[in-house]
C-alpha cells in the first residue's frame, strides 16, 4: 500500500478543493495586474548557433518587444538564485517499469540545483498525490519520489493546474518552475491545454517535460508532443524527448543547469490598458554571433481585482 502525505484525491476534487483558496476566474479569464504600476518579468535563456547556454551579456545586449513595440528594461540580472521547482512525475500504469530511473533522476536535478530551492513533488495518475510540499531537506524529497504506486490513467493538465496554483498560492521564491515527467498523452484531464498554458503565462511558471514517450510515430504520440510542445514553449521551458529512460538522469541534470544560468528581464508595458488582450513578448540578444532568446511567448493584460 502507498504511503502519502496527503491522501489520494481525485484531480477534479482536489483542483475544486485548492480553488476555494485561490482567486475565482474562468478558463477563458485570468487576472494578472492589479495595478496601474505593474512590471512583466521574464526569464530568459540565450543560445548561441550550436544551442549552447550564453551568459554573461550585458543589459545593453537585449531588447524586448510587446506586440511589436519596444519595452524599456526596469529590471536585469542574472544571478544564481533560489527558485521553487515542482517536480510532476506521471504515476500512470504505463510507468511502472521506468519508476526507479525516473526517482533517481529526479533527485540528480535537485542536487544539480541551487542548495536553497525549495522544490514540491507531486505524483498524478487520475488522481494527484502531494508527496512532498515545499522544502530544501534532500531527505525529504527523496522520501517524496519513493513514493509511488503506478496505476491507473493520466490527468496530466489537472496536474498542472493544480501545480501551478499552488506555486501561486505557496512558492515563496520569484522565479517559478515545473518539471513535468511523462510517458503518454492526457486521457482523462477536465480541463484543455490552452487553459493551462494561459494559467501557467500569467503566473510567469516556466515548464519543461521529459518526454518518455512511445518511438512509435503514431496518431497518439504526435499529440502528446504537440501538447508538451506548445506547454513549454509558451511558458519559456523546453521539452526533451527521450529515446531511452536511462537518459532522464542527464537531461534532469541539464535542465537544472538552463535554470541556473537564466537571465532576468522586467519592464513596464508601455501600452497600459488593462483589456484582456493577449501580449506577444519577443526578446532578442545581440552578440558576436547569432543569438536566439528563449522565454515565454506572452500574457493577458486583465486587471481586474478578484
């Protein structure tokens, strides 16, 4: 029998459950500013041609575009700080035998990560168990991912969701991070993935995924990617899919690396209307070679207080 800290609950249920604490909102309206004077932060990772890390430009270097007109920067830096992680790992019957490579690369990411984060684990099939909440005790965590019990079907955005109000809710570090762990498509979630993704952009969470998914290219497959593609890059991450679980440990260990070596940009949006409508963000670096800058692609302008 699977021993929790906190007793299995259906997603559905414990997403109601969290909402009574959290702001109401809509899936189709999701408040973000409260007030005139507000700033959109960003999280920022540069890439040269042959997709390696850049760090250490200047302010001078980036310039940053809402819907196509320039921001002025009010906030940089890049510095390695604490941050609060929630790790998502898929505990569906499908992982069964991938269960112990994916614990143990799951902890590889937090030792590879600031000594000062504070990191949740979470566990979901078509329930969602929160083996761990917030702490920096190693001890802990690794207590946490040892507790699973693969059965059952994937609910994974009624994961996310539920992962992303409780980082509003109890993270106490700025910068926001999910890292989702996963072998198959969402089959029985009550929520879309443009609810999330809107969710996950006006809580500035970045995500990224493992993708342990089937090699076979089929209908299923190709959805589960479009899925977790259009989840991370919306938010700033990145999803990484995997040929082979022995490589969940490497790759966990990267993305701890990328999270560590981002920069930080903030501006007052030049346009100040409070009208729900959707921002694009671009921002670009300049350098000696060609630079690419990978953060989240947008947010809504809502203002209005709940």
């Amino acid at each position: 029998m699977r021993e929790t800290a906190t007793p299995p609950i259906p997603a559905a249920a414990l997403c109601a459950l969290l909402a009574l604490t959290t702001p109401a909102f809509s899936q189709d309206e999701i408040a973000v500013f409260r007030s005139h004077s507000r700033l959109v932060v960003l999280h920022a990772t540069v890439l040269d041609p042959q997709g390696r890390r850049v760090t250490g430009l200047p302010m001078s270097a980036f310039r940053v575009f809402e819907n196509g007109v320039e921001q002025q920067l009010k906030v940089f830096h890049r510095e390695d700080s604490p941050v609060s992680i929630g790790l998502l790992i898929d505990d569906s019957g499908s992982m069964i035998d991938k269960r112990q490579k994916v614990a143990a690369a799951a902890l590889s990411l937090v030792r590879a990560s600031h000594p000062d984060d504070e990191v949740f684990i979470l566990h979901f099939n078509e329930k969602i168990y929160l083996d761990a909440d917030f702490t920096s005790d190693r001890a802990r965590l690794e207590q946490g991912l040892a507790a699973f019990d693969s059965r059952g079907t994937t609910a994974l955005r009624d994961a996310l969701r539920f992962a992303v109000e409780h980082m509003a809710q109890s993270a106490t570090e700025d910068k926001k991070v999910l890292v989702l762990v996963t072998d198959g498509e969402d089959n029985s979630s009550a929520i879309g993935p443009d609810y999330v993704i809107k969710l996950s952009q006006q809580n500035n969470v970045l995500i990224y995924a493992l993708g342990l998914l089937t090699q076979i290219d089929d209908e299923r497959t190709q959805r589960a990617r479009r899925e977790l593609d259009a989840l991370t890059q919306a938010t700033g991450g990145q999803a990484f899919y995997l040929h082979d679980v022995s490589e969940t440990d490497s790759t966990a260990r990267e993305i701890a690396r990328e999270i560590r070596d981002q920069y930080t940009l903030a501006y007052s949006p030049s346009n100040e209307r409070l009208d729900g409508t959707y921002r694009k963000i671009q921002v670009f670096a300049s350098g000696p070679d060609g630079l690419t800058v990978r953060t989240r692609a947008g947010y809504y302008a809502t203002g209005a207080a709940r």
